[in-house]
C-alpha cells in the first residue's frame, strides 16, 4: 500500500511546526534562560540552532523522507540490524517525554479553568506564586488535569483526526503568534520592562558555564523535536517533491522565533512586577497572570493564552504519542487502539510520579533532581542529543549515497551547501555533541 502523503508541501511543514512548536518554546524556553541568566544563554542558544540544529533537521526529514518509514525501520533500512536500537531508544524517550509533557499540558488546562474563574488576574507575586506552588503540590487536582491531557491526546490518535486538528491548528497558531505580540507590547511599555529585555539580550559572558551549554543544547533538541526521530516519522510522509532544506529551515526558524519572541515576553514581566526569575517550571504561569491583569480584557486574554499554549502543547504531544504508537504498530503490527489505550496508561502512571515528584514526594531524589526533573533532564540532556549523534552518523557516514540523492534537485546538480552539510554531520555534530555531553558526566 502506498505511503499517505500530507495533502501540500504546506500541510507538511504544518504538521512538523506542530510538533516543534509547544510547551519547549513557550513554557521552556523562558524558565531555562531565565535561570541560566539571559543573553548569553539566548546567544548559545541561537549557535546551537542554527548549526547542529537545522542540520539534524534536515538529516531526520531527509532519513524520513528517503526511507518512507517510522524510526526503526528507517534506521533498519539505511544502518542494518544494529541500528534500528537507536529508533527504540527514541521510542523510549519519547515516552518518558509524554508522561511529564502531558502533566504540564494538565497545567495548561487548569490556568484556562483559573483564568475563568478570575482568582489569578492579580500583580502581586507572592499571591502568584502561591497559586502556582500549592496547586502543583497538590495530589488530587493537577493529576486530574493531567489524566484529561492524555486522554485527549489519545482521543486524537484514536479519531484520526490529526490532520483535522492541523487545519484547525493552523489559524490558533497564527492567533497565538499575534497573541504573544499583543503581550510583548503590553509587557514593554510597562514601567521597568527595560531591565527585561536587557538581561535577556545582553550576553554577559562571564556567566558562560560547561552547564549552561549543556542546558543550551538540550532545550534545542527538545524544542525543535530532534534526536528521537520524531521528524524522521514526518519526513515519512512527505512526497516526493517536498524540498526537505526548505521545509527544515521553515520549521527551525518558526520554532527559534517563538522561542525568541516567547522571552521576550516573560523577561520584562519578571521585572516590572519582581518575580524571581529562578521560578523554575512555573515561571510562564506565574509571571504572564500579572501581564494580563494589567490590559483591559485580562481574563479574555488570559483565558485566549492558556487555551493557545494547551493547543500548541496538544499538537505536540500528539506528535509524542504517534511515535510510541506507530512503533507497536509497524514493529508487532499491535491493533492501534489497544496500543494507544495501553500506552497512554502506563505513561499517565509514569506522569503521576512525576506530578506528585513536585510535591508530596519531593523529598525523594535521584542525583539532586526529582521525578519530574529527572524525566526532562535524562530526555532532553542524554537521549536526544545521543540520538542526535547518531543520526549524523548514520546520514553522514552510512546513508550518505541515499540521502544525498535525495537532496540533489531534480536536475540531479547538488546545492552548493550539500558538502558543509556532509562535513557537519560526518564530524562537527558527533564530535560536538559528543564533548558537551562529556561535560555531563
Ligand atoms: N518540541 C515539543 C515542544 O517544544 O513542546 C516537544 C517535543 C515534541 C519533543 C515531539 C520531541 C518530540 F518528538
């Protein structure tokens, strides 16, 4: 049978945007730079992007789209027996990412039910903080949110719908975008926003530490979807005239600017209102509440906000959710239902420890972090960036015949870019990778 294909060059580049663009860049990004102190952080950032990043992208789109297969398999047919481990690792990660990607998603929803209720329209951080500390501490509330993240995240796979969820993803995308610009304006011409934009602009590079960059280069796997094979699925579907560079770059740069335009939203109102920029995981929930109490239609906003980010979070998630199951499926030809019950079950488990680990069980901990923590770190900081290495690898070395030809434009020439590309994967991207890794252990 053949492959589905995506309808346009356009749903394609949709559909991967979805994925990439979610909690990573509007939940994420802010909290890691702001506790790793701004812009040199923001810079570091920006290299790793637009360097291993956009390469890794391309390798995974073009792995995907030459192979026409999910992970494993596309790892099995370029690499050999052996390799198709790396695709299970990826599997693997993508799981442990969905049970605490799917807690946050449940914060989400409870802000949109706060934000109704009007209890969080209010400038004063301590009352803030509170709110957000004693709910996640809670466990009852928050598991529930994050029981209704994942079912809903399964009732997309399990309706098919996701290609009507794109469509309509499409136009709240553009809404959060515009959004996010209305509050960045709002936030900016609030007295103090300056000493924001400063610390989140300015590179103070003494504050540049083997940890920082570390913390760089896994929120860029995490926020741009890499290393786990997930945009090796989506490149699957592209047909074959889809140019895999241009797809990439547009993904790359509309995720990077999200990300951008995302701190320079919170920045600002971490100092103008004196929230403390070390808030950690609550510091988009904290802070934005304040921004919104300060616009005339708050609570409209606010409600808008947190219903944008459980969009872009559920689009995200249901891209985790397609590479865990599609795996049971293509490998054990598992019936696709039971996979997804089954799944979202054991990952809504997992999700509880990691729910409860900000809470009742913080006291227990495994190298200085707890469940939740520890999820994110082992996910972000060693599994992707280990795929990452690999799948450079594999393009660079083993597969380069394939996905060369693949690259080529249909006249056969090559892009003049095509041998930098190589060289990146063939040795900057593992050895690079490979060193900040070290730096980990
Ligand atoms: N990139 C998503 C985000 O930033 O929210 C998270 C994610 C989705 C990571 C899919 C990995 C993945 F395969």
């Amino acid at each position: 049978m053949a492959r589905a294909e995506w309808g346009s060059r356009l749903g394609f580049i949709l559909a991967a945007a979805g994925s990439a663009v979610g909690l990573g860049a509007i939940w994420k990004f802010p909290y890691v730079a702001a506790q790793n102190g701004g812009g040199a952080f923001l810079l570091i950032f920006l290299v790793i992007v637009f360097t291993l990043g956009i390469s890794l992208m391309i390798a995974e789109m073009s792995v995907g789209a030459s192979t026409k297969k999910s992970p494993v398999g596309a790892y099995r047919k370029l690499g050999g027996k052996w390799w198709s481990s790396v695709g299970y690792i990826g599997v693997l990660c993508g799981f442990l990412i969905l049970s605490f990607y799917s807690v946050v998603g449940g914060w989400t929803i409870a802000y949109i039910v706060k934000s109704i209720q009007g209890s969080i329209l209010t400038t004063d951080p301590a009352v803030l903080s509170r709110t957000f500390d004693s709910f996640i501490a809670d466990p009852v509330m928050p598991i529930w949110y994050h029981a209704a993240f994942m079912a809903l995240t399964a009732g997309v796979i399990l309706a098919g719908v996701q290609k009507g969820i794109e469509r309509v993803s499409k136009h709240l995308m553009v809404m959060l975008f515009l959004l996010i610009l209305i509050l960045i304006a709002r936030g900016l011409t609030l007295h103090g926003a300056l000493d924001g934009v400063v610390t989140f602009l300015y590179p103070d590079f003494s504050k540049v530490t083997p940890t920082m960059i570390i913390e760089a280069m896994g929120l860029a796997f995490f926020s741009m979807s890499l290393g786990m094979g997930c945009m090796i699925t989506y490149g699957s579907y592209a047909s074959g005239e889809t140019s895999i560079p241009n797809s990439a770059r547009s993904v790359i740069g509309l995720t990077t600017l999200i990300c951008f335009l995302s701190g320079l939203m919170v920045f600002p109102a971490i100092f103008v209102f004196n929230f403390n920029p070390l808030a950690g995981p609550g510091l988009t929930f904290i802070t934005m509440p304040a921004v919104f109490s300060q616009m005339s239609g708050g609570q409209f906003f606010s409600i808008l906000f947190f219903f944008l980010l459980f969009v872009a979070a559920l689009t995200s998630s249901v891209s985790l959710m397609e590479v865990v199951v599609s795996f049971f499926i293509d490998e054990f030809q598992f019936p696709r239902m039971m996979t997804t019950v089954i799944m979202s079950i054991l990952m809504f488990i997992l999700g509880i420890g990691a729910s409860l680990s900000l809470g009742v069980w913080k006291n227990y901990t495994l190298f200085g972090k707890n469940l939740f923590g520890l999820l994110d770190y082992v996910s972000s900081n060693l599994i992707m960036p280990f795929g990452g290495i690999m799948i450079a690898i594999l393009v660079g070395w083993k597969a380069w015949p394939v996905i060369s030809a693949r690259l080529a434009y249909p006249d056969g020439t090559c892009p003049v870019w095509l041998p930098l590309f190589k060289f990146i994967c063939r040795f900057v991207a593992p050895v690079l990778i490979f060193v900040i890794l070290l730096q980990n252990l």
